[in-house]
C-alpha cells in the first residue's frame, strides 16, 4: 500500500460534543490503520451474508505485506481529545 501526499487532521475546532446538546461522537481516533496483507479476505463490495463484524479479514494472514508513506502531512494530533478519547497517528483495528 501506498498512502502519499495527503493532509491528516487530528481534532479541530468543530467539537464532538456540542455544548448547545444534539449528537455527540466518543470515538477513538486514528489517522492511518496500517494495511494487513491477508490471502483470503471478503471483496470489497460483500454481496452474499457475512458474519458480523464485517470488518474482520476472516482468513489466514499472509507474510512480506508493505506500506509506505511519502510527504504526509498530520495536523493536531494530541494524545487525547477533549472528550478524552485517543487521538492518534497510527492506531490498530481492536480486532
């Protein structure tokens, strides 16, 4: 994989939880997830019934995968975000 020339923004001034009420967003927040090399992966658009969560490779992981980054530029990230949830450059899938 290859990920060039891109802004990443890390928390902003639009806020994830308004103070005047209305939706709030608690995420943890990753800026790039590094690529997994696997063999037998779902396709990309899943047509048949899988099992949840979809975001799992659901096969056995394959060696030699690379990933490289070239001019990206990462803006304001800290090590929390207001409502205290990670904010991070890398960041890992919990599964």
């Amino acid at each position: 994989m290859e990920l060039n020339h891109n802004h990443f923004y890390g928390e902003t001034e639009i806020p994830d939880c308004p103070k005047n009420g209305g939706y709030c967003i608690r995420y943890d927040k990753y800026a790039v997830m590094p690529p997994a090399a696997a063999k037998k992966g779902k396709p990309p658009m899943i047509i048949s019934e899988s099992a949840l969560p979809m975001q799992k490779i659901k096969g056995d992981s394959s060696w030699g995968g690379q990933a490289f980054g070239n001019n990206n530029t990462f803006i304001s990230f800290k090590a929390a975000t207001a409502t205290l949830m990670k904010n991070t450059i890398l960041g890992s899938s919990e599964y």
